[in-house]
C-alpha cells in the first residue's frame, strides 16, 4: 500500500509540476489543484497508513489512527479551495484586462 | 483576577485578536470612507499601544500562551519572547503612518482597503507571535491572501476613473499579481510538504518540541532520519526564502512592490522581513546551539545573501523609476539581512535586528515619498515642495544608502563588524558595493528630478498635509535610531541572547520536559 | 563641552540660518559670526596646545559598535581646525559678493556652515569611525556645494562625479578603519596612535593600508582618482576656494599626517605614498600649464601641491613631514587667495578663459597686484611663504636621494615640478593682466569689485608676506604643536627665510629660471598637447556610467525575462534538488517497517486516478474539458482518505471538489475554451520527473519508518477533556481551533478579495457567456425541492460533527450549494430579490461569533479558545451535551456559508452589493 501511496504522490507532482510550467494562467491553475492534491495526500501520510479505524471513539474502543494529519489536511483542503478560488477570479480579471476591447460589446 | 492582571495574561493573543475584530467590523459597518477610516485608524492606534506596553515590559523569560488550555506540544502555544514583541513593534509602528498615509484618497483607489489592511496585520502579528510550525502556515497564508488583495487594489480602473494614476507603472497591477500569487501558492505547497516531513519524522509541530528533538538525532545513527530532517529544514528554508526574496527566488518582489499603491508597497515593506524573521527562528528553535544541524544553513545564506546584494545592487543601478529603484534597494536589504543572518553569531542577529527595523520603516517611507514624488514634483507642482521634497528625499537617500549619520549606516557598521573572519572577503565587498549602487542610482533619480527640471511653478498647487506627517515620522524613526542607538541595540542585544540561549526556549515552551 | 560646542556651532548656524532674514549684510554679519565665535573658543586653548597637551572629550554614542562621540583637540586638530573656521570666515564674507543677486546666499551659506561643521568633525575627532562619519557628510556637503547652480548641466555632473568618487573612497576607508580598529584593538585614535607596532604588524596591514589610502586620495585627489576635482570647479568660485584648495581636499592628508605614527614606516608605505604623491606633483604641474581655464590651472595645481604634500608624508622622516605640515598652511593661504582672484576677475568681466583675457592691469591694478603676489608665493618667490615650505621640499629631496630606489629621482621630479609651477604662475598673471589690451570680453570694461569682496584676498595676500619673511613669529608655535601632535618629538629645524649658498637653493633658482624659459617657449608645448588632449575625464565618467546603466539593463533584462514560468522553475528546480539531496544522504530509501498489504481495489483505484491525471495533462488545452478527469481525480482522493480511516476527510474532499468544479465551471464560461499549443521542452518533462519521483521517494521513506507522535495525547483527551467522539472534529474546534480560526478567515478575506477584485467587471456581457438559457421549470422545482432537504443534511451534519464525521465546515459547504442552486434555477433577479442576504454579513458574523467563543473563556480565567461542555437532560430529548465548541463551530458554518456564496455568485457574475 505505502508504494501505491507514494506512487500517487509521485505522479500529482509530476502531474502538478508539468502544467505549472506551462505559460497560460489557467493551466497552472490547473496545475496548482494538482500540487495540493498531492501535498494533501502527503501530509495525510505522514499519519502511516491504517484501514478500518477512523477516528472516532465508540465505547471502550480506543483509536490507534493519528488524527493529526488528518485534521491537518482539512485545514489544508480549506485553504486550498480558498486560493484556487482567489487564482480564478485573478485569471477573470487578468483576461478582462488583456481583452478591454471585449467589453465595448 | 484584576482586570489588569488578566489584560496582561491574555496580552500574546491581543495583537492578532485586534485587527481580525476590527477587519470584520469595517466589513459589517456602512462603506463609507469617514467611517471606515476612523475604525481602522483607531485599531492600528490600539495596536501600537498595546505592543507599545508590551515593549515597555519587555521581560527576561518569554510569555507563553497556550491556547484552549491546553499544554504545548498538543495545543497551539503562542511564544511572546522578545523577538516577537520587537517585530510586532515594528510593524505596529510601519502599520500606523503607513495607514495615515493611505488616508489622502489610496485607500478610495479600490474596495476594502481598510478591511484587508487590518487583515493583512493579523496575519503578520500571528506570524511573529506563533510557536506551532502549522499554525505559522495559517498565518502566512492569512497574510498572502491579504496582501494578494491588497496588491492588486486599486487595479480596477472602473471604480475612479478621475484619479490620475499617482504612479510609474509598467507593468499592470493585475499581471504582477498572478506571478506573486502563484509564487507564492507554491510555496505554501513545499511549506506544507516541509511541515509533513517534520511531522511524519518527528512527530510533532510545535517549534520548540521539533527543536528538542531534532537536539536528540545522532549524527552517526545511519537509519535515523536526520536527512530526511535536513530535507524538511532546507524546503522550509526555500519557502522562507522566497517569501524573503532572496536572489533567486526574488523575480517577484521588485515588479510586485514598484507596481502596487504605494501605501501597500510602503506595508509589505515588512513582508518580505517575515521571510527573514521565520528563517531566524528555524536557525533559533530547529537547529538550535548544541544541534548536529546547527550550521546547516549558514553557507546557504552566506552565499545567496552575497549573490542577493550582488543582483539588487545591479537592478537598482538598471531602475529608472523611483518605486522601481527602491524595490531593488528593498532586495539589497534583504541581501545584506540574510549575509548576517549566515553569520550566526549574537552581534550579527544583533545587527541583522537593527537593520530589519531600520529598513522597514525607511524603506516604506521611501517607497512613499516615491509616490509623493511623482504626484508632486514629477507631474509639476509649487517650489516649495519641490524644495521640501528635495529635502526628505535626501535624508531618506542617506538613510536607505547607509551613509552616516542615519540609522542605514549604523545598521550596516553593526553587520560589518559582525562578518565573521573567514566571510569578509566575499561579504565586505558585497555590502559595500551594494551602498555604492544605491547612491549611484538615488543620485541619479535625485539629480535628474530635483536639480534638471525647473520647478513648474505654475502648476496647482495641490494640499500636501497628512501624507508628509506619516513619511516625516517614519524617516524621524531612522533619525532617532542613529541618535539612540545605544538603548536601541542594547534591546536588542538582550534579544539575539535571549535566541542564542535555545534551552531556554524550549524549557519556557515545555516546562514538563519530555513527553512524549 | 568646548570642543563640542566648536562642533556643534556651524551645525546651529546651518538650522538657524532660517531665520537670518531677507537682508543680506545682516545674513553675512551672522553666518560671519560663526566661525568667529569658534575661533574664539578655540584660542582660549591655545597655550595648552602649544605646551604640547592633549583634551578629549567623550559622548556616548553607540559603544557596542566601539561608535563613541570622542573628541580630541592636540596640535594637528588645532592648527587645521583654525584653518578651516578663518578661511570659511573670509569665504563667508566674499561670497556675499561673488554672488549674484539672484542666486540665494541663504541656501549657499546653510550649506557652507554644514560644509565647516562636518569638516571640523573630522580635525576633532578621536574616535576614527565619528571621524567616518563626519567624512562621509563633508562628500554629502560638498556635492549639495558643487551642485549649486543645479540648472547647469556642468554643475550635476560634477557633483555627481565628486560624490560618487569621494564616497566610493569613503567605502573604503571604512573597511580600512574596521581593519584597523581590530589591529589596534581599539577605534579611539590616542590608542590607536601608541599601538602602531601592532597595527603594522597586523596580517591585514597591506589591506588596510591600501584600504586607507584609497580614502585618503580619493578626497585629496591623488592621481589617477584625481579626475574629479578638476570638474568640481564648477561649484561657485568661493566654494572651490574653501573646499577644493583649502579644506576638503587636504582631509586625505590630513588623515595621512593623523595616522602617521600608527601607519608610517614601512616600505609599503614609503613606496605607495611617496609614489603616487610623485606622480602626483608632476602630472598636476605639466597639466596645469595646458588649461585655459583659470579655475582649471588652479584645479591642477591644487592637484600638484597635493602631490607634493602626499609625497613628504610618504618620506617619513620629521624634516619632511613638517615641511608637509607647513605647506598645507601656505598652500592654503595662497591658493584660496588665488581662487578668489580668479572668482574676481570672472565676476568683473564674466569670463575665466585666459584666450580671452588680457590686459586687465589697466582695469583692476589693485586685484592685478594681489594675484601677483599670490600667484608669486605658488610659484615659490622668495620672501613669500610659498618659497620657504618649498624649500624645505628641496632641501628633503637632497637628503632623501641617497637612500636609493623611489628616492633617486625625487630631486629631478621636484626640479621639473618647480618649472612648471614656475611656468603655470606666470601664465596666470601674465595671459590675465598684460598682454595687449583687454577687449571682446561678455561684460567691458571691466573694473575693481566692491570694496570687501577684495577684504578677503588682500587678508590672505598679507598672510603670504608675513609668514614668508617672519615665519618665526608667525606660523611658528602653530605648526610645532602640530608637528609635535604627529611626530611626538620635533628635531631642531629653522623657518627661516635664508639657509646660506645651497643645494635646494640652487634647485629654487634653476626652477624659476627655467619656468620663464618654459613659459617663453609654450607655444610648441601648447599645439603638442591640444594634439594628444586626453579624452576629457567628465566625458569618460559619463560614458563609463552610461555603460554601467546599459550593463545593468541588460542583466537585469537576462536574468528576469519577464516570464511566469521561470521563477516558477526556479522554485521548483531548487525544491527537487533538495530532494535529492536528502534521498542521496539517506542510507536506504526503505525504512524498518514491512509494507502493508495491497487488495486489488486499490490497486484499481491508483490506475484510474493515474488515467484520469493522464487525460487532465492531455487536455489541459482545452479548458472546460480537463475539468471531468480533475474531478475524477479529486474524487479518488477522496476515495483514498475513506479508504484509510478518514471519513472525516472524505466528505470534506467531497463536498470540496464539487464546490471547486462549480466555481472553476462558472469561471471559465468567460475565458476562452481552448489556449494555443506551446513548445514543450526537456525543463518541462525533467523538472516534474525528477520532483515526482523525489517527492514519491521521500513519502515513502517516511511512511517506512517508525516515529513518536503527539497523536496518542489526543486519543487520550478527545473525549474526555474535549467532549467529543470524533477526535478530528475535536482536534479541529478545540486541540487546534485556533488554526481554525485562521482558516475561515482566510476564506473571509478570500472571499473579500474576490469580491473588490471582481467588483465593477461586468462578467455579464462578456466574450461568451455560454447558455443564457431561460430557467427552466424542472431546474426550479428540483431547487425549490432540495433546498429543505439540503439544509436539513446540512444541519445534521453539524449537530452530529462532534461525535460522527461532519462539522461545521462540510456543513457550511453543503447549505452553501444548496443556496446556490436556487440563484442558478432562477437566474439571478428572483433570487437576489427573495434572498436579501449580505453574504459577506453573513460571513463576517461567523468569524465574530468563532472569536466571541474564544474570548468567552476569558471571563473564566482561560485562555482563549477554552472550551467548556456540560450535560443536560432535558424532557423527551434525554441527555444533552453541549459544549462552546458547537458555538465555535457554528461560527465555522456560518463563515463557510456566507463566504463560499459570496465567491460563487462574484464568480459566476451574479456579484451581490
């Protein structure tokens, strides 16, 4: 399993990596999903990997997951959503700014 | 419990709890500009108050607050040391001129200005005062979405279209935006690669915790993960260093600021010192004194410092515009932090301390009066500011040189002296040559606009007041950093000892001792 | 407090000077008062300095960078100081007329004052970095005095080119200073002057010492960094006879003579200071001969006694550096009478050019007198104070040639030398004031100046006679303090004027003599050096700085192409090479621990999400298209954190990736559906190659290997402590709720950000507002029908987030989706009228009511963020727990709910207020 873990991170890297170089702001945003995809899925290893114990205590049950990457990775997740939201609306504008001759219509 | 022992008890988290407070009142409160002007001006005065006092107390042993009770390092602990309050000090007394200034119609060139000011400070103010490697991550990224706003304020030409642009621009605001804002996402994903190898290593964020264990690593254990520590601390370096702006992660920060409203630019003045000041703590609680990793980063930072001098002292002499020239001066201060950074001794964080304050507030108040300039002098105005401009331009040009007697060349005497031996051949040089640069470019701006134009006196003479007052103060502050010198470093000596001393760091943090 | 106040005067001059009013004899009566105050302060010490006693006086500046404020007054300080404040008296006074009425006095003397007090600062100063600074403010004073006349381009040129000159030497000098201050183990200068041993045997001595004088010549001008002087002369004419002949220029020697006994005395020494001082004298002497400027001749022969001065510090022996002393003081003298004459006869007949000047002895017999005199002491005339300190000159250069080496030719130099100051002295007054009759001059006829502009030049002229013929009594007591304060000792030696039949005064005899045959014979000279003038030094300035600016350009231009992809390389290049680095250090990739077991789902899952990353790069091109393999993606993760224990993270991945495709489907509806192909290089294939793989290494490295975290700390307290079963939920609103917090105001501030970034850009009639369809009635109705029901699970998940996966966070996301459904079946109008929400309000109270939680706790005695929870049973329901961490988390909701709706409407052009 911790191969496959690691192969996914590898290829959201490579994947992340390749549209950040490209030149259009869209396809590096693209790009930048990718990336945190593959930092969350990171950060959530980081924890080890454990099947069928969610962290949730049940009666007399105590819970061997870490939960810390977990909470990590939402935070994470949270703040991620609210960068790639901003980056949209900065290539909005970018391409309103680039195309004025657009708004004449 | 007295109402003054408990402001004292709940004094760390005040700063950031402060301007958050105050950002979502501004957005609830109606959008006009008397008002909103009042709120925010009224904070940031609450702001340089409070760390004003806290200043004032200044004590021997950092104040550690753990938030939600809980003890460090499970819950987030707040580390008011007497690092934290001398940045929060600067900042609070960059943020309230800066503020004053953007009072004369910047903060009208866009919406939300006042809101995302104060945001942008809680972002700040949390980043100085965190001792939790996560939670620095939040603040930063509070800080980047803030100022990410904030840079491109002003950049919707639709909102006043009677405002003159007051600036050199060449490259639209918008543009610089994307570069600085994609820079900085990926930083904020190799931060967060970096925190997960901290934490997938050693098991835990907080600073001091990672420092105890990084304390522990034997260098000759071959399957210890100290590389793997190595890795994070370099990643988290290179995160630091772009947010700093070290050459040559720096492409965004001279297109970025020389473009921005100058209020903005004259605030992220002590943006990139974040990255300085996070790197001083990585040196101070991660590779604290008796670590195996305690040198990791010193060759690093000696040398990219040289070669970050080398290229803002070449940009500045390349610059034209004022704003353009200041930003790459802002670059050799960073150049100049990071070489006494690398020197690692108590003197050179003395002296890196002394320079970060001075170049803070001086270069904001530069990149202000570049602003001032080109409304004032540049597109015609009346003799008198000419000559009164000439005036604060020269004394703010000595001081950013470093040329005696202002505070520049107190700080940078601090950090030649302070150049360890073996360092001098490549660093004396650099500093001095980067002054050299800086006087060739500002005496060439300050000729060609000062001494070649005749004044255009029939020009409107347009009302000067507030925006002089907050660029007078910040240069008084460089004036009075010469003149008290002494008291000044002498705070701050108290401060680099207080870093060179990382036990007792970490014993304030977790006075329990190990557990875990 | 005497020094300080001899210090301190010029400077409260300088800010007083604002108030000195409109009248201009009242101003030069008090800017005159200055320097006559000081001299007054200053005599009453003079018995003690002539006793051979030193004061100190000591401020406290900055002593732990060993910056004190200490003064000293001993002879040297004494005697230069007494220097700078009666010249400045008398400039003070000839300038009120040299200027025009145009020209403000006001700003000239505020700056002159300046000018005094930091050159005073220098002569005072004990302490070598005060003396630093006061050094670096004179180059400040100076180019602000040579810029004067800023509108002449001459004039910004050449301030620009003496200020970054003298301060490029400044820089150095600094370095210098630090070096020796670490040798001598201390920066006060009567430490410094007893531990010369230890300075020269210092291992940086070579660099010091070359540090050092490269200050010192380039402010006295020593060739070849001489270049700037000559192009200072155009500062107002009194400027150039205060600083560029009388003050400024004598620092580098001045602090030649100051660190004489702790620098002095070794070859290197010997050979640098003398040599260039050589070169000196004779290429200022030949050159001065060739202008036709008359502030040009005098500029170079300014130049030329510099040299000479350096060269008899650089000799070292007691003979020539009280020779060196004294002719400081007589070079002053009549150089600065000289330039005032020169200043007069510009003034009277508006010209300096000696191809067009003559004949002036019939205009201005009076002037003429004076400059001959003067310009006779220059050339070294008997009975005048030129000859005697010249002769000691002579006389040195004998006694010194036997030594061998550099010394040999010293008496040859100093013969040609003396020829041609013989030489350039006689074509002064001869081309001026004979030589035809004066005519085609801008203002004619010319005729004597006002009565006390002449005051100045006749005082200085006296001054030559007096201390040429009785230098006894004169100048005597003042240059043996002096000398004392140098050498500790002074040797017998005789200011007078007649040494008997000798060798020096053979040397002074043939040189005037062979200056007339000189200055007969210049016609040839003349033509031979306007057939090889040198490049004028000013052009080549400009030029090299003009290269500079190119080369500056053009690098900067190289290194930042204004492309975004190459700092992001950059960044990305530098992350994979660490990475690298740690996997290149590590032992073994794999750590102690087996890998776990792999089930065939799994396996599945990682290839689709491998084929769906695949298909987002291959259609990264085609915008709305890549959008369906990027939600594959997205929801694969999400599979993945189900997959392994984090429920938790699964609905938030969920609920995440839904919102985000809404959004980026919203977005690009206004962007253009396809972006052109671009070249792909080896960077782009190998950077994500190598950090792919990297990355991959490094995870599962780690994920091999055994670590101590602080996750048990939570299991253990979750419940206990912070009320709550689901331990994310309770490390999310409470173990870290402060990271919370931070979060949702990043979402605020995001969503603030958008919402003035986006405001006034009308998204509505953009490019190609794909689907204006009308709303349909199934749309409405499935809205109108799920929106209860989403509100309900939105609900339900909050309350249950504590205990059960959920929270406010997927809660918020959730109702948000479900409110935005109904904007997008209603299209807007019906919505935004029926739903009159301030979204941002709604946000903004969220944010209020998380920080309110934390600060609750305060009114317990906690820290912020405390939480508290209790049970209650109340009727029917049964057993109730309620904690602050619901309120806190409500505030999440809240902030989710009102944030997100503000980025999907702004974004999707539905903008509220």
């Amino acid at each position: 399993m911790e191969i496959l873990i690691s192969l996914i991170i590898g290829v959201l890297v490579a994947g992340g990596a390749f549209l950040l170089l490209r030149t259009n702001l869209v396809s590096v945003v693209l790009g930048l999903t990718l990336l945190s995809y593959a930092v969350n899925v990171f950060l959530f290893a980081m924890g080890r990997l454990q099947g069928n114990a969610a962290p949730i205590l049940e009666a007399g049950n105590m819970s061997t997951t870490d939960p810390l990457p977990q909470a990590l990775v939402l935070t994470a997740i949270v703040i991620g959503f609210a960068m790639t939201a901003f980056t949209l609306a900065l290539a909005l504008r970018a391409h309103r700014d680039e195309n004025p001759a657009e708004r004449e219509q | 419990m007295s109402f003054v022992a408990s402001a004292i008890t709940h004094a760390p988290v005040a700063p950031i709890l402060l301007p958050l407070l105050a950002g979502c009142v501004l957005l609830m409160v109606s959008d006009h500009v008397r008002t909103q002007r009042t709120i925010s001006l009224f904070s940031c005065l609450l702001q340089l108050m409070l760390v004003a006092l806290l200043l004032a107390n200044i004590g021997e042993s950092a104040q550690i607050y753990r938030l939600g009770n809980w003890a460090p390092p499970f819950g987030i602990a707040l580390v008011l040391d007497r690092l934290a309050v001398v940045m929060l000090f600067t900042a609070a007394m960059l943020a309230m001129p800066v503020l004053i200034y953007a009072c004369n119609g910047d903060d009208e060139e866009g919406r939300y200005f006042h809101p995302l000011f104060q945001f942008q400070l809680v972002g700040i103010y949390g980043a100085f005062l965190t001792g939790d490697l996560f939670n620095l991550f939040v603040f930063f990224e509070i800080l980047l979405i803030a100022s990410y706003g904030l840079l491109l304020h002003g950049s919707n030409a639709t909102i006043n279209p009677h405002t003159p642009s007051k600036h050199h621009v060449t490259d639209s605001r918008v543009t610089v935006g994307i570069q600085y804002v994609v820079l900085n996402l990926i930083g904020s994903a190799l931060f967060l690669l970096a925190a997960g190898i901290f934490y997938g290593v050693a098991g835990t964020l907080n600073f001091a915790d990672i420092g105890r264990f990084v304390a522990t690593l034997d260098i000759n254990d071959t399957n210890a993960a100290t590389p793997l520590l190595v890795g994070a601390t370099l990643l988290l370096a290179l995160v630091f260093g772009l947010k700093a702006a070290i050459v040559p992660l720096h492409f965004w920060l001279p297109r970025s600021y020389s473009a921005a409203n100058a209020s903005v630019a004259a605030l992220f003045a002590i943006m990139s010192k974040i990255g300085i000041y996070a790197l001083l703590r990585l040196q101070t609680t991660v590779l604290a004194s008796d670590s195996v990793l305690h040198d990791l980063l010193n060759p690093w930072l000696l040398g990219f410092g040289v070669l970050t001098l080398a290229i803002g002292a070449i940009g500045a002499i390349a610059a034209t515009a004022l704003a353009e020239i200041v930003a790459y001066l802002m670059i050799i201060s960073i150049g100049t932090l990071t070489v006494a950074l690398g020197s690692g001794s108590v003197a050179s964080i003395t002296a890196l301390l002394f320079y970060l304050v001075h170049s803070t507030w001086i270069g904001a108040a530069m990149f202000l009066l570049a602003a001032q300039i080109n409304q004032h002098v540049l597109s015609g105005g009346a003799p008198q500011h000419k000559r009164l401009f000439a005036i604060l331009f020269l004394i703010g040009a000595i001081a950013v040189i470093g040329m005696p007697p202002l505070s520049g060349f107190i700080g940078k005497l601090l950090i030649l002296q302070s150049t360890p031996m073996d360092a001098r051949v490549a660093v004396w040089p650099a500093l001095l040559l980067g002054s050299l640069a800086a006087l060739i470019a500002l005496t060439r701006f300050g000729i060609s606009v000062f001494w070649k134009n005749e004044p255009i006196s029939a020009g409107t003479t347009q009302p000067l007041h507030v925006t002089l007052y907050a660029i007078g103060a910040l240069l008084v502050l460089g004036i009075a950093m010469s003149i008290g010198a002494a008291p000044v470093v002498a705070v701050l000596d108290a401060t680099a000892q207080q870093l060179a001393e990382a036990h007792r760091y970490v014993g304030s943090v977790l006075p329990t001792g190990a557990l875990h | 407090m005497l020094l300080l106040g001899v210090l301190l005067l010029p400077f409260v001059g300088a800010a007083l000077s604002a108030f000195f009013g409109s009248d201009r004899d009242r101003r030069v009566l008090l800017t005159a008062s200055v320097p006559l105050l000081a001299i007054a302060l200053l005599m009453r010490e003079r018995i003690n300095v002539f006793v051979g006693n030193v004061s100190y006086e000591s401020y406290r500046w900055l002593p732990q960078a060993n910056l004190e404020f200490s003064l000293r007054l001993d002879g040297l300080s004494f005697l230069f100081a007494l220097l700078i404040l009666a010249i400045g008296l008398l400039v003070i006074v000839y300038a009120r007329y040299y200027l025009s009425e145009k020209d403000s006095l006001r700003k000239l003397y505020a700056q002159l004052l300046l000018f005094m007090g930091s050159m005073l600062g220098i002569v005072l100063s004990n302490n070598i970095l005060v003396m630093l600074v006061f050094w670096e403010l004179t180059s400040i004073t100076s180019f602000l005095l040579v810029g004067y006349w800023q509108h002449r381009t001459d004039a910004r040129h050449g301030a620009r080119m003496a200020l970054i000159t003298t301060a490029a030497g400044g820089l150095a000098l600094l370095a210098g200073f630090l070096l020796l201050g670490e040798a001598a183990q201390s920066y006060e200068l009567d430490a410094i002057l007893l531990s010369g041993d230890s300075v020269r045997n210092s291992p940086h001595y070579s660099l010091m010492l070359s540090l050092i004088l490269l200050g010192a010549f380039t402010k006295s001008a020593q060739f070849p960094l001489h270049f700037w002087l000559p192009n200072a002369m155009a500062a107002p004419t009194p400027v150039s006879a205060y600083l560029h002949s009388a003050t400024m220029v004598k620092a580098g020697i001045f602090l030649l003579a100051r660190l004489h006994p702790a620098l002095s005395g070794t070859d290197f020494w010997f050979n640098a200071v003398t040599g260039i001082g050589m070169l000196t004298l004779l290429y200022g002497a030949v050159v001065a001969l060739m202008q036709y400027d008359l502030k040009g001749l005098l500029a170079f022969s300014t130049i030329s006694h510099l040299g000479l001065i350096t060269l008899l510090l650089g000799l070292g022996t007691p003979f020539a550096t009280i020779a060196a002393l004294f002719h400081i003081v007589n070079h002053a003298i009549f150089k600065a009478s000289l330039f005032m004459a020169a200043g007069i006869i510009e003034h009277e007949t508006g010209t300096r050019d000696m191809r067009r000047l003559r004949g002036l002895w019939r205009h201005m017999p009076h002037t003429g007198a004076l400059a001959m005199v003067a310009a006779a002491s220059m050339a070294g005339v008997p009975l005048l104070n030129g000859f005697i300190s010249k002769e000691m000159f002579f006389t040195q250069a004998v006694e010194i040639q036997p030594y061998g080496g550099l010394a040999t030719i010293i008496p040859i130099v100093a013969i040609i030398a003396g020829v041609f100051s013989v030489a350039y002295s006689l074509r002064f007054i001869l081309n001026v004031f004979f030589h035809g009759e004066a005519e085609d001059l801008p203002k004619f006829p010319p005729h004597e100046p006002p009565r006390y502009m002449k005051l100045p030049v006749e005082i200085l002229v006296l001054l030559c006679l007096i201390v040429g013929i009785f230098p006894s009594y004169t100048v005597a007591p003042f240059l043996n303090a002096a000398s004392v304060s140098v050498l500790g000792e002074v040797p017998l030696y005789s200011l007078a004027l007649w040494h008997g039949f000798n060798l020096p005064l053979l040397m002074s005899i043939v040189a005037l003599f062979g200056g007339v045959l000189l200055y007969r014979g210049r016609g040839p000279l003349f033509s031979w050096y306007e057939r090889h003038r040198p490049a004028s030094s000013m052009r080549v300035f400009e030029i090299v700085m003009i290269d500079l600016f190119k080369a500056a350009r053009t690098t900067i231009a190289l290194i930042d192409n204004r492309s975004l992809t190459r700092p992001i390389a950059v960044v990305l290049i530098a992350a994979a090479a660490i990475q690298v680095f740690v996997l290149i250090q590590l032992p073994q990739i794999a750590g102690a621990i087996a890998v776990s077991d792999v089930d065939i789902l799994a396996v599945v899952g990682t290839l689709m999400l491998f084929v769906a990353t695949g298909i987002t790069i291959a259609w990264y091109r085609f915008r709305l298209r890549s959008l369906l393999p990027l939600g594959v993606v997205g929801l694969l993760i999400a599979l993945l954190f189900a997959r392994f224990s984090a429920p938790d993270l699964a609905l938030t991945q969920i609920a995440v990736e839904f919102v985000t495709i809404l959004l980026m489907l919203f977005a690009l509806r206004y962007l253009p559906a396809t972006i052109p192909a671009e070249k792909i290089r080896v960077r782009d294939i190998a950077i994500p190659l190598v950090l792919g793989t990297a990355t991959a290494a490094i995870a599962f490295a780690i994920m091999t290997r055994p670590y101590r975290s602080i996750a048990q700390y939570f299991n253990e307290h979750a419940l206990s402590e912070g009320g709550g079963h689901n331990i994310v939920n309770v490390i999310l609103v409470d173990f870290r709720g402060f990271d919370t917090l931070g979060e949702i105001s990043v979402l605020l501030i995001a969503s603030v950000g958008i919402g003035a970034m986006l405001h006034g850009l009308d998204l509505k009639s953009s490019t190609t507002p794909r689907a204006p369809q009308p709303p349909s009635l199934l749309l409405t109705t499935l809205a109108a029908v799920l929106l209860p029901f989403a509100l309900l699970i939105a609900v339900h998940l909050f309350v249950r987030g504590h205990n059960l996966p959920g929270g406010g966070f997927v809660a918020g996301l959730t109702a948000a989706v479900a409110v935005l459904l109904q904007y997008v079946a209603h299209d807007g109008e019906w919505a935004t009228q029926r739903l009159r929400i301030s979204w941002q309000r709604i946000s903004c109270i969220g944010v209020l009511i998380a920080i309110a939680t934390g600060v609750g706790s305060w009114v317990l005695g906690y820290p912020f963020l405390t939480s508290s929870f209790g049970h209650w049973q109340l009727p029917i329901v049964g057993d109730v727990e309620l904690a602050t961490a619901m309120l806190f988390d409500l505030g999440v909701f809240l902030t989710v709910l009102g944030a997100v709706l503000r980025m999907l409407l702004q974004s999707s052009g539905r903008s509220m207020h």
